[in-house]
C-alpha cells in the first residue's frame, strides 16, 4: 500500500522514466552520464528513495529537458518529497498517529484544494472538539481518555489549514444521514451543525447536503477524498479510508473516476446557500428539543386497568 510521501515519490519518479525513455537512454546511461551508479537511477524511477532537487535537475539536463515548466514542476516535486521528512506540528504526536494517518496530514497540509464526500460523520475539518471528541470515542473506545484527548488536539489543529495563507479550499458534500445521525447528544449534535453553518459561510469553504429525497446516489460505495496540489493535477491524490489503514490512489483512470463521481454528487446536491439553510433547520429542531424534552409517561393508576 503506498502513502502519501510514496505517492509523491513515485510519481516523480514515473515522470523521470519517461523523460529518460524519450530521451532514448538506458538507466546505466543515464547514470553514467550523470555520474552516478545506474542503481541510484533505478531507486529514483522505482520511488524506493528520495530524490534531491538537484539530483532532479542533473537528471533533466542529461535527459534534455528545456520546458521550464515542466522542470519548475518536477523540482517542486521533490522539494515537496524533502520537506516531508522535516519535522511538522504532528511530529508532536509521531509515537500515537500510525503512518497512515500522519501521511494524510501531510497531504491535506500540501494541497491546495480538497473535495470530499462524506456519509457517515462530519469531515475531520469541519468538527467540533465535542463532536470529535465523541466520535473518536466511538471508534477507539479501548485507548486511554488522555489519548482520545490527544487525537481530539490533532484533529482540531489540522483545521488551521483553513486559516492559512492561502487557506485550502474544501468543498464537502455531506449525505443527509451525517446531519441527521446524533452524535453524543442533542446539545453536541445542535453545536456542531451550527459550526457547519458557520465554517460553511466562510469563502474558502463550501458544504453541500444530499437530501434523503433526491434518492440513491453514487456516493453509498462510500466517503472519499481528493486532494490537489499545485502546479499541475498530474499530482491529485484520493484517499479511501479503511478501518485499518488508509489507500491512495492516483493512477489517472481512479482520478477520473472519482473526480467524475464527485462533480456528479455536487450536481444532484442542494446548492450551498440552500445546503446550510438545510443544516441550520436542523439544528434548530435539535435545539428545541434539547430545551423542551419530552415528558416521561405518568404510569397509570393500578385501577385505571380495570376500566
């Protein structure tokens, strides 16, 4: 299973193939002409390691590259492969997020934009503390309350990728049933719908609702994500979440698919302005019912029962 730095890699490391095979060159050429082994050649192409941005550069001036962007692009690339391995915010937390999860930060950190579809909870970008405190709760249940408490700090700090500059753009499509599934308790649920209405208003961001009425749709196979990052889409990336672990995909026949699947989603979808009138209502609803809950049933009298 490849992760989010391994994407990377690979990628350019596909990219730098190619230019070798139209430039017409064995990899032991190459790296004779480059000055190396012809088994750095072959750990570059493959993605078993890193690659240096002048190492890069070296490669497409042996393989005669000259489009500038292209070679702005494929250094950006490897600049974003270093920079990986440098310590980031998560660090912190290195010994309780698995690699998965630590990749994904990585990626949503990098991208500039991200479209995800969700039909079970709130995007991690979109919760509250108290609304991911509960669903982190339901789902590790056996770890420790201070380590739920940490993984709650994580999720909430990834958020600040909404406040930078530029700020990633998220466009989320939400299935009714995330809306209308209580997490917790009226009172978090009312809380973190509000805050969807809020963080929704915000011009970076937009959220759509699939209402239950618009019938079956694509997405039931299941939430995903795609991030895109600069310079060129030859870099999108889905992610498909597991119990488990996570999966990347970026072969770009999964890429259209998922990018087709997800424009298809946002067409059926309420508008945004419609879309948090919708969340807003709902919320409401939840209030009232927090303020007003029902009256537990007086048991009959004994003697009533005989009537």
């Amino acid at each position: 299973m490849q992760y989010g730095p391994a994407v990377r890699r690979r990628k350019l490391g596909e990219e730098l193939r190619r230019q070798r095979d139209i430039a017409g060159l064995t990899s032991g050429e190459a790296g004779r002409l480059a000055g190396w082994h012809q088994s750095k050649v072959s750990r570059i192409e493959t993605g078993r390691s890193g690659v240096k941005a002048e190492d890069v550069t070296r490669l497409l001036d042996v393989y005669g590259v000259t489009d500038p962007e292209l070679r702005s692009l494929l250094v950006a690339l490897a600049n974003s492969d270093a920079n990986g391995g440098q310590r980031a915010w998560w660090h912190a937390y290195r010994e309780l997020l698995p690699s998965a999860y630590r990749d994904f930060i990585s990626l949503e950190a990098e991208a500039v934009r991200a479209r995800t579809l969700e039909t079970l909870v709130v995007p991690g970008l979109l919760q509250t503390a108290r609304y991911a405190r509960a669903v982190t709760r339901a789902a590790l249940g056996a770890l420790p309350a201070r380590r739920i408490d940490e993984l709650v700090d994580v999720r909430i700090a990834r958020q600040d990728v909404l406040r930078a500059n530029p700020p990633l753009e998220l466009h989320a499509v939400l299935d009714e049933a995330v809306l209308r599934r209580e997490v917790e308790s009226p009172e978090v649920m009312a809380e973190q719908l509000e805050h969807l209405v809020t963080v929704g208003s915000l011009p970076q961001v937009r959220v759509q609702v699939l209402p239950f009425a618009h019938g079956m749709h694509i997405g039931v196979t299941g939430p995903f994500v795609i991030f895109s990052f600069p310079l060129s889409d030859d870099l999108d990336v889905v992610v498909l979440d597991h119990l488990t672990s996570s999966l990347y995909l970026e072969r770009n026949e999964d890429l259209r698919a998922y990018s087709e699947a997800f424009d298809t989603l946002r067409g059926r979808a309420l508008p945004c302005d419609e879309s948090l009138a919708f969340i807003a209502a709902i919320g409401d609803s939840l209030r009232r019912r927090n303020a007003h809950p029902p009256r537990t049933p007086r048991p009959p009298h004994p003697l009533s029962t005989l009537h």
